[in-house]
C-alpha cells in the first residue's frame, strides 16, 4: 500500500512540474454501481457507493488520485438445501482433504443432510488513479473521456450452517456429535481498470457539478484481464475460506461536486487584465 501511495505522488509531482500551472481540484461523487453478468443472477444488488479524490487540470488534461467505499448487499439472502458433496467442517483436521486433479475435496458427504447457506455484504475500496482528456468545452458544459486505474480491496463472507449436529470427523465407535459449520471471511486484491465519460457543468468559478458514466473491469491479476467469467460467483468447493467472489464487471454512474482551488487560466488572465485596469484608474486618478 505504502510503494502504490509513493508511485501515486511521484506520477503527481511529476505532472505539476511539467504543467507548471496546474489548477488542483478536489472530487465527491456520490456513485450507483450495478454488478453485469451475461447470465443468471448476478450475486448482489446494486448499491451507492461514494468516492473522493483530488486532481490536477492543466489545459485539455487531468490526474489525480481518488478513494472509494461501497457495501453490496446479497441477492440470496439465506438459502435453505438439502445434501452436499465433499465438503469440511471447520472443526475438521486439515488432513481430511484429498487431491484430486490439482483441485482439494473435503471427504465428507451427506446426501440427506439440511443447511442453511448464508451470504453476508460484499464490501469494496476502490483506489485508482484517474485520468480525463477534455474533448470540448461549450458555454458552462465541459466533455472529456478518461481512464480510471487502481486497485479494489474486496471483504466478504460466507457461511454454511448445518441443521443438525454432525458426526465428528475420524471417530469409529461412539462418535462425538459437533455443530456442523463452514465459514469463509476473505479479502481479495484485485487490479481495476474502469473506461468513462465525463461531463462537467461549471456552477461557479469555484463549483462544477460533475456526471461519470463508467463500467469498471476488475481481475485478480494482469494476466487473467480479458478472461472473464460469465458468472458472479466463482467455483468453490465447501471447505473453509474457500468459498470466492470473481466480480468482474460493474456499470457506475456517479453525480458529484468538484471544488476548485485557485481559478482557470482563463479566468486568472481575466482577473489579472481587471486588476490592470483597476490600478491604472488610480493612477489617473492621483495624477489628475
């Protein structure tokens, strides 16, 4: 985390170097993100979200840097089943597992047995460096198209809970009755990489109103980028913390505020003619 904050600061000093007047601005969106799938359900409801940032604008360009937080709430819920396969238990040694094909099974199985299957909140931070080219500028409207580059910090959790206590696992005669429970609590890196629009309505010289339609791209790793799933949920065998989240694509629609700290060159050459002329109608005044 420390090495990405670095790499963030050294990319924004670089480019306040180079542009020389750079106007810095700060960001609040307010964001509705809606998880896509090709198919079937897609595991969680769509949520607000919000995210704050600052950036530098110099002429037809911006970057900056931006933080995010959004809690997405389950479309399951609970679900009630009857019968699972090759499972384990927590309480379970972890020797009771076997390979098959590179893939772990638990020994377990109970085709009669009933549970309940609980999904909790998925959680997300975002951190992403942003970046906008400005297409154009009409009246108080300015367009621009742009990148959003990062990383999100994904929490979730998930639990299976037996009905009724289960044999404990390795007993032989008399066998010990335990609470039959799976429990996953992970959290997931994952590389993000969202393509956007953006428009931007100048309030004042200080305030922008500003609209973001984005679909956002995430993967575990640069290499599996253009292997998506078509699915929410990825596969898991029932053992603990194996159960996993792949969500791969999301659509945004942020409406925020931007402040602007300083005024735009525009607006600053036109502050600085009103400054002349006010100090020449001085000096003709003392001169007269």
């Amino acid at each position: 985390m420390l090495e990405f904050k670095n790499i963030v600061l050294a990319v924004a000093i670089l480019f306040i170097g180079v542009s020389g007047k750079a106007q810095f601005r700060v960001m609040v969106t307010p964001s509705l993100e809606i998880p896509i799938v090709f198919q079937g359900d897609p595991g969680y409801k769509p949520t607000i979200g919000i995210k704050a940032g600052g950036f530098y604008e110099m002429r037809r360009l911006s970057l900056g840097l931006s933080v995010g937080y959004q809690s997405f709430s389950s479309s399951d819920g609970t679900l009630h089943k009857v019968g699972l396969y090759s499972f384990q238990l927590d309480s379970d040694p972890s020797n009771s597992l076997s390979s098959i094909y590179g893939s772990s099974f638990g020994e377990r199985n109970c085709d009669t047995c009933t549970y309940t299957e609980e999904f909790g909140n998925l959680t997300m931070i975002p951190i992403l460096i942003e970046w906008n080219q400005y297409l154009f500028k009409i009246g108080k409207v300015k367009s621009s198209i742009g990148l959003n580059v990062g990383i999100r910090f994904y929490s979730y959790s998930h639990v299976i809970r037996f009905d009724e206590s289960l044999e404990k696992y390795g007993t032989s005669s008399q066998p010990e009755l335990i609470e039959g429970v799976i429990t996953t609590d992970k959290t997931d890196t994952r590389f993000n990489i969202s393509p956007k629009i953006a428009i931007e309505y100048l309030l004042t010289d200080k305030f922008s109103l500003y609209f973001e339609p984005a679909i956002n791209i995430q993967t575990e790793s640069l290499s599996d980028f253009f292997m998506l799933d078509d699915s929410f949920f990825g596969g898991f065998g029932h053992t603990p913390d194996s159960y996993t989240v792949n969500q791969m694509f999301t659509a945004s629609f942020g409406v925020g505020f931007i402040y602007n700290f300083g005024y735009p060159a525009k607006v600053r050459q036109r502050k600085e003619v009103e400054k002349k002329q006010i100090e020449s109608e001085k000096i003709e005044w003392l001169e007269n």
